[in-house]
C-alpha cells in the first residue's frame, strides 16, 4: 500500500473515530457519590435500551433547594460588600476562568 494511500486510510479513521460518541467514565462516576446518599437515582432510558437517566429523588430536591438558598445568601452578602460594579466584574471573571454552561 502506497504511503499517501496510508494517510489518507489513516486520516479518515481519524474523522470516523471523532465522529463515534464516547462514553466518558468520569461522568459515570461522578453519580456514584449522589446515588450512594440517596440524592438520585437512576432509570431506564426508554429512547436507548442500554442507557440510564438519573433523576434527583425527594432527598435530591431538598439538598438542591438548600444549596439554592445558601447560594443565594453567599451571592447577596458578596453583592452588598462589593457593589453591583465590582461584583459584575468578579462574577464575570469567574465565568471566563470556569466550566460555566450559561455562558
């Protein structure tokens, strides 16, 4: 087989392969904690046989609205000692610096 040939074979497995979803089992495991407190659980796919859903249990729901409330305490409090101009300007860094997904 010629070496152009080669590349090109080579090239487009590369294409294919990045086309192929991929399970990342770091997000599996990032359930296992959750599950493990009660917080989720997790149920059949009905659109894919061999999926799984996590859902928040009741438990979930109120650690949820908890985090919520403590959140929003520490957001008021910062907001207050900040200013609306510099707290703008903090919580735009942090956004440009994390995994933010409302972005």
């Amino acid at each position: 087989m010629g070496e152009r040939l080669r590349e090109r074979l080579h090239h487009r497995q590369d294409v294919e392969d990045a086309r192929r979803p991929r399970r990342h089992p770091r997000r599996q495991v990032t359930l296992a904690g959750p599950l493990q407190r009660g917080l989720t659980v997790t149920v059949a796919d009905p659109a894919a046989r061999r999926a799984r859903i996590a859902r928040r249990t009741a438990r979930g729901d109120d650690a949820l609205a908890r985090i919520t409330e403590a959140v929003t305490a520490v957001e008021r409090v910062l907001r207050e000692e900040l200013g609306p101009r510099r707290y703008g300007a903090m919580t735009r860094a942090m956004r440009a610096v994390g995994d933010d997904p409302l972005r």
